[in-house]
C-alpha cells in the first residue's frame, strides 16, 4: 500500500453512505491540507460509493480550509447509468461542511486516441528541474510528493514572467501514480501568480477536473497558467501528461490572489 | 425584457427555497434543451438563493436530459460567506433529477486586468462568417440566438481539420447579453469533433464554467477545443471574449462522441 493510498484511505460506516476518513496534515500547504489530496479522497469515497472504477469529472467548491485529523465524507449517489454514476459527496469537520463535490464516476477508456491535441511542452529532464521545495514556504506536501519545476518557470522573485509553470510529479515513496494521484497532480503547481509577484496564500475557490486515462508508470508532466488575472480573481488552467506523452487530466481553477 | 430573460425566469415558490421554471423547447437542439440554455436556468434561480448578483462559477454534471415545460430547480445554500455563497441546485422534471449543478456566486469584478493572457483569436467580422444554421441539423436554438462560424473552422464534411470551432454570438432580439448569457456563449459552438467526421448527438456529461466579467455590449467572440479524443469520450475548452477584447468566460466540458 502506498503513502497515498494510506493518506486518501475512507472506510464506509456500516449501513450508511457516510466514510470516515483521516486527513493527514501531511499532505498540506502551510498547514492546508492541500486541495488536490483532498479531492482524491473525497473522490474515493464517491467513486466507492457508486460502485465505479474511476472518477471521470470532479468539481470541487471550496468552501472552508479542513485540517489534519478525523474528518467524514457523506456522499449520495445521484443517479446510476448504464455509462456512468453521479454522486455528490461533501467533506465535513466538526460538524461543517468544508468541501462541495460532484463526481461523474464510471471506467476510463485504454483505447488509442483517435485525437490528440494538446502535445507536452518541451522541459528539461526531471533531474535538471528545480525542486519545489527550494522555495521561501512550508510546503510539508512536498515530504510526500516530489514535485520538480522547470527552471524557466519557477516562481521566485528574480524569475517574473508569464504565469505559467511547468514541471514534473511523482509520488514520493515510488509508488506508481493511479488516476486518483491525478487529482493530485493538478493542483501540485505553486500558484501561477507568483510570477506576476502576487505572492501570498492564494486560496482555490472552485476546480473542476477530468480524468483521461489511467497513467502509465513513470513521471507525470504539468502545465498550469492563468488567462485572466482581474479584480483579485485568477484562473489556472492545468494540463497533465504522462510518461507516454498522453493527456491523462485537465482541470481548471478559480482562486482568489493571496495577500502576502 | 428580452427573450433570453422571459427563457430563463424563475419563480420562487413562497417559503420554499424551489423554484419554479418553464423550459422554453425554442433553446433547443434536436429536441432537446441545450446544455448552456439550462445551465442559464438554473444559475439565476441558484444567484437568487444565494441573493448574490452573478454566478462566478458553475459545474453541471447531466443526469438525464429534460423537454421543453414545466420543470423546478430545488436550491440548498450550502454555505454564505463574505466573498461568495455557494448553492447546490438540481434541476428537477417529473420527480426525476435532470441536473445536478454546483454554483458559487458573489458580484463579478469590473477591475481592470492585471494580466490578459488570452488574446482573442484572429477571425473574420460576423457579418464575413457561416450562420450556424446553414447545417444539415434542425438547431431550434438558432431562433433565438444568433450564431456565426469562422468559415475556416464551420465543421461541414468539406471541412474536416482539428477539432477546433470559433465563431460569434449575439442574442437574436437585439438584447445585450448579461452574465448569465454567457453561459449560453460556452456551449453554443457545435461539437468540436463534427470536424473529426465524428457527427452525432454528443452528449455533454459534465460542464464547469467561470464567469470573469459583466460583457461590453457587442458581439461575443468564442473558440471551443478539443485536446483529447478517446475511446468514445472528448473534452471540449471553451474561451469566451466581449467586444473589448478581455476573457469573460471559460468552461471545459466532457462530452461523448455521436453516434449518427
């Protein structure tokens, strides 16, 4: 069993729709735990819940920070299809509601593609990438997840620019990423803002995600970037590929910009 | 009032937090009320709720699709904050869930940019382009909306490339499109893969929308994209542009490919 699968593990209280889970403040941002780990929990709860194999589209409203410790997912299974299943699990803390979430849940294809669109940008290897761990925070995610950033892209205060980053992610103890490590994967990136100098806590206020493909073995690539930067309101549009070259998740973000 | 707002109006049943609709069969394709058209339906009675004034993000996962009259959109404030409110609301016909869509709501920004990352494409004036009516499809949506193709992306059989669509939308009466119409500018393309040869009823299964801003008056500029096609399923990226030229909605959607 893998760290990931320990730290997103939820156990079904006997004749309920309810799961139990224990969010490992492990998996945080600035003791956050992080919102991509939290929506691979809570999307394992509800794919349990429909009886699916995996979660297709996820869309997560955020509505307070969880911390680590007990917390529970109560889910409804909306409808049940022949192709897919619709539930909508919520992540509760002491009695609140901390996370709004609905999972279109069902099997993703092994097919070939028959298009493919959206080719990897070309980065250097993850061994010439920068950890993300050489920054100014507390990143305690990153004792769990290795996350390399391509050099152009980092988000320091002498590399401004564009706010797109790039780079490369692996689960940190050697497991194989599956495609509920894709939930991780896209929202792993620092905030794309910090490019523009907008450093600060920079909370996700909505993201929504698909899943394309469960990855083959190896690094995941990612691209997040902001179109719009407006009103103290941004975007972060995030691209993952796997070893293969192939998008295997796509998701999109709201997000307030952070105050230092 | 313009037939977009007379389309999409709510009635809030006394000390209930339901609403009751109409679903106006003239905003439909095929039969079938469109995606964007629905969506409009059930933000405005979910900003109601919230008594907030714009849907700031909005994720639908589609359940069943609805006909055309009497139908109810059943809201829960889940949470009130500061800066937005968040509302769950389905989309209710004959005691079945049609619907199910997450909203969070709070007042759009009319800041200007901080960064602008999107620029709109190049494309023909819309009186230079295609009405997308002149398709071999019966689209009752074209009555009310007016829309017109890029002919370099208008997916006719003489035209198979990459699944890209861009194109133009105004509201047929004249009217200004608000916020909420841009939820109609989202998914009013045709479906992206008709330039893959890949024509048929596609329908959506999830779709996540941002709104960024109030629309200039003028036409909408929109470009819809799909990155990945694979094994019956497509992702469709929509981006949409006032007449100013600034972003004012994205959404992705997840979609099945057609069968003829």
């Amino acid at each position: 069993m893998s760290a990931f699968d320990r730290a997103t593990a939820v156990r079904r209280r006997a004749s309920t729709s309810t799961y139990d889970v224990d969010l490992d403040g492990g998996w945080s941002i600035g003791g956050r735990p992080n919102g991509g780990y939290l929506l691979a929990v809570i999307a394992r709860a509800a794919t349990d819940a429909a009886q699916r194999e995996h979660p297709l589209a996820v869309s997560g409203h955020f509505l307070r920070p969880p911390v680590g410790g007990p917390a529970e997912v109560r889910t409804e299974v909306v409808k049940a299809g022949r192709t897919v299943a619709t539930v909508r699990a919520t992540l509760w803390q002491d009695e609140r509601a901390c996370l709004d979430v609905l999972v279109t849940a069902g099997q993703l294809p092994d097919a070939d593609a028959d298009h493919v669109g959206t080719p990897m940008p070309a980065m250097p290897a993850p061994d010439e990438c920068r950890s993300r761990g050489d920054t100014p925070f507390r990143v305690e995610l990153l004792d769990h997840v290795d996350v390399r950033l391509d050099p152009a892209t980092v988000p320091t205060p002498d590399n401004a620019g564009a706010p797109v980053v790039r780079g490369w992610m692996a689960l940190g103890d050697g497991s194989v990423a599956d495609a509920l490590a894709l939930l991780l994967a896209v929202d792993v990136a620092p905030p794309t803002v910090f490019r523009l100098g907008l450093v600060g806590w920079a909370p996700t206020v909505e993201l929504s995600a698909l899943l394309r493909a469960v990855p083959a073995p190896g690094w995941l690539a990612f691209e997040a970037e902001a179109s719009l930067v407006a009103g103290g309101w941004f975007d972060e549009n995030a691209t993952v590929w796997d070893s293969s070259g192939r998008v295997v998740a796509q998701a999109r973000q709201l997000a307030l910009v952070g105050r230092p």
